[in-house]
C-alpha cells in the first residue's frame, strides 16, 4: 500500500467510526424519544383530563404523520444497507439509487 492510500485508509477509518458513533448516538435518542411520544400518544387518546379536543388532535395527527414520512425515508436507507451488506442489492445498485460519486469521495480523504 502506498503512502495516498494509507492516508486514505486512515481517513476512511476515522470518518467511519465517526458515521457509526453518530448514528448511534442519533438511534439512541430517537429511541428515548419516542418512549415520549408513545406516552404523548397516550394521553392524548385517552384524554383523561379532558384538555384534548378533535381539533388539537386533527394537528397532532399532521406532526406525526410528517415524522413518520421522514422515519420511513431513514428506514428504505437501513433496508438498502442491510441488503448491501447480506448481498441482496449491489454496490453498484446502490451508488446507481442514491448517485455516490465515489472519485469525490475518494478525493476527500485526502
């Protein structure tokens, strides 16, 4: 290996621990959030002081749906990286779908 490319590797190694680091701490978040949001969901249905009318809940329902078109694109990525990683989709159906410019990649490392 040559020194460009052992800076790379370096480069590609850090900035990958760092990319699974984050993610990690995002799923962990999201994760406690939505302990919230069930409990959110929960009183809101159940309305048991009586503050919750079809109105407020018309606007919760808008909120939600919104979080959940965004959850869903997060979750066709995870499918894509799974399927990725257990061989069912191609590297190269994958930078095809989602336009990875890999010289640009591979430039920044250094």
């Amino acid at each position: 290996m040559n020194s460009t490319q052992q800076i790379k590797l370096t480069q590609y190694m850090t900035n990958q621990k760092a990319t699974l680091s984050s993610i990690g701490r995002s799923i962990a978040s999201l994760n406690n959030d939505l302990a919230a949001a069930i409990s959110h969901q929960a009183y809101a249905r159940s309305n048991p002081d009586a503050t919750v009318d079809a109105e407020l809940l018309a606007l919760i329902n808008i909120g939600v749906d919104e979080l959940l078109t965004q959850y869903n694109e997060v979750d066709a990525k995870r499918i894509d990286v799974l399927a990725v990683k257990d061989g069912t989709m191609t590297v190269d159906e994958l930078i095809a779908k989602y336009n990875i410019d890999l010289a640009a990649y591979s430039n920044a490392l250094i």
